[in-house]
C-alpha cells in the first residue's frame, strides 16, 4: 500500500497543481523545460503554459511524445502519469538512439476552467482540417443545434431543447446522436464540437514543438492521454489512421486497439472525429514513420458524461458561473473526466506504463 499512496502524490484535480508538480518532477530530474506561454485576454492574472521537457538525445531517430491535455478538462489523467513517469525516473536507460518528449496541458485555458474546448470555444481534437478548402459539414449536428444550445439550465425553454434531443435520439439512436454531437462541426462558432474557422494557439503550438524536437526523428511515436469514454478503468488504445500506419498500430497495440475510422473495428463507444490531431501530427512530420494514438480512460458511462458536457456547454451558453448550480455543473466535468477514486487512478497509472512499453517495442523493432 506505501506504493499506491505513493501514486496518488503524482495526481492532482486541478491545472495549477498539476502544473506545479509536473515542474517540480522536471526539477528533481534536472531536466530543462521549454515553457509556451498562452496570452489569451480573459486569463491575464494566471499564466497559462503549455510545458515542455525533452529527456535522451535530441539527435534520436527514434521519438516518443507523451501528450496531455489536448481537452483542457483531461489533463488531470494524464499529467499524474506524466509526472509519475518523471519522479520515478521511468525512462532513465532508454535505449540507443531513443529519446522522449512530454507535453503538458496543451490546452492549458480548458484545463484551467473545467472545459473541454480552448478559450474560442475551439475543440482542439476537431481543429486540424485544412481551412483553406470548403469544411465539412455535419448534418446530423445542424438538426439539433439549436436545441443543444439553449442557454437555460431549467424551463420551459430547457424542457422544450430536451425534448427536441430525445425524439433525435429516439428515431435515430444514441450512437448517432453522440456521433452527430461529437464528431465535429464547422459552422457554429458557439456550438458544441466546434472544430474553429482557423488554426488556433495550441495547435500552433504543438506543430512548433514538433517541428522544433523531431527535427532528427525518423519514426515517431506520439500518445495522448485522454479521459471519458470506455469501460471505467480502463485504458483503451484508439488509432484514427488508416492503411498501412493502422496497420503498424495493431501489431504494436494488439487485436484490442479501436480504430473508429475503420467501420469494422469501431464501437458505439468510440466515433469518427473530424480534425484529430493525428491528422495535424502527420502533416507536421512530413516524411516520418508517424503513428499516433489516444489512450483513453473510461470513467462512468457515456450518457452521464456525455450529459455533464451538455450541461457545461449550456453553463457556458449562460455565462452565470457564480451560482451554485455552476459549480455542481463544473464538479460533474471534474468528475466525469477524473473520478475521486484512488484505484482509477492506480489503473491509470499501471496501463499507462504497459502501453509506453508497447510504443517503445514497436519504435525499436526493426
């Protein structure tokens, strides 16, 4: 038991501490951190980072990046498996020509206010597209956004938005109406899964420290850590590439990996998502070996967390963060996205490092 409690040292339920213990784990490894700083308005007394740290050679062919929280509100997760890697000085004999490179928060305004999106309202996982060409639309989404929209947390105009969503699901089903919420939409700037009408700050971001710390790499691994969907508990490998890298995927991660865009392996619990950031990795490694992954741990099932984000967005609609049901709404995101449970987080903390080991078996095996 000394070694679980130990774990729950690396976590933390909030991005100011997290922030403070991934900086402190950074030190006791004497390790420099390249700090990318967020200058949004609305932020200015809390400085919001996106925190970098390389460990090995920055030469390597061979690279492995440890990405967290891509969606502000699940960075808890994956910062405690990103400082317990670093405390526990995990990758202090990496093999030759292997090296290592962690992110943390790099949606540092979500993780800060309890928000999936960035700080326009921008899901992240949605924004790589090219905005140059005409942008997806999402038809199923343009049927329910109004109601998804609404601004009241209770009513008639709330009741009359519910009922609207439920007679969706009914004659469409709830996969379909998760797909239709969730996969992504372009057209409203203020609507749930906006995937933006530009490339913003944190995607920026990240092709800048890709560009800058891969520079050498031949074959690069990256891994996100994600949070809410899935068995509680468990942390399962989702792939969204196709072809040949799906392929390298599996033979790496196994028969159980998901892969969403591939219709025979999909699930009702993981949908096709426009604008991963895997799409953004691959053009930000131009002539690389790029396979990328999430790891995504369950929590509680998907109607109630995909009900908290409803409930967020509504809140966010509204704009009354004062009010005690504000607060429920943002305990419900904190909760759905990082249950107060010190066996989820020994499970997230132990697949964590099976998964690492696959990833650096597959970039090793020549």
């Amino acid at each position: 038991m000394a070694k679980d409690s130990g774990i729950e040292n690396y976590f933390a339920d909030n991005y100011l501490a997290a922030r403070r213990k991934f900086l402190d784990a950074c030190a006791i490894q004497n390790l420099e951190v390249k700090h990318y700083v967020n200058n949004c308005l609305d932020n200015q007394d809390v400085e919001l980072t996106c925190d970098v740290t390389l460990i090995g050679d920055a030469a390597a062919r061979k690279l492995l990046v440890l990405t967290s929280g891509v969606h502000g509100a699940e960075l808890m997760c994956g910062s405690g498996c990103q400082t317990g890697l670093l405390i526990e000085d995990y990758f202090s004999d990496l093999p030759a020509d292997n090296a290592v490179l962690i992110v943390h928060a790099l949606n540092p305004w979500g993780a800060l206010n309890l928000r999936r999106n960035n700080e326009n309202n921008v899901d992240l996982c949605r924004n790589f597209v090219d905005f140059e060409n005409e942008l997806p639309i999402n038809e199923g989404y343009e049927s329910i956004h109004d109601a998804l929209g609404c601004a009241e947390l209770s009513g008639s105009n709330r009741e009359q938005a519910n009922k609207i969503l439920d007679a969706f699901k009914a004659e469409k089903g709830e996969t379909t109406f998760v797909s239709a919420v969730m996969s992504g939409q372009y057209s409203h700037p203020q609507g749930m899964a906006y995937g933006g009408n530009e490339a913003v700050w944190s995607q920026h971001t990240i092709k800048n420290i890709l560009q800058r710390h891969a520079g050498a790499a031949e074959r690069v691994c990256l891994l996100d850590y994600h949070s809410g969907l899935g068995p509680y508990a468990v942390g399962t490998v989702v792939c969204l590439h196709k072809g040949e890298a799906l392929q390298r995927a599996q033979s790496w991660f196994g028969d159980e990996l998901m892969a969403p865009m591939q219709a025979d392996k999909t699930s009702d619990k993981f949908h096709p998502a426009l604008g991963h950031t895997t799409e953004g990795y691959i053009d930000a490694l131009p002539g690389k070996e790029v396979t990328s992954i999430v790891i995504e741990y369950g929590t509680y099932d998907m109607q109630s967390n995909l009900q908290a984000l409803l409930d967020e967005h509504s809140l966010y609609m509204n704009g009354d963060y004062d009010s005690v049901q504000a607060r429920e709404i943002k305990d419900a995101v904190l909760k759905t996205h990082y249950p107060d449970d010190p066996q989820w987080r020994y499970a997230v903390w132990s697949r964590s490092k099976e998964v690492i080991e696959q990833a650096m078996r597959g970039l090793n095996d020549d």
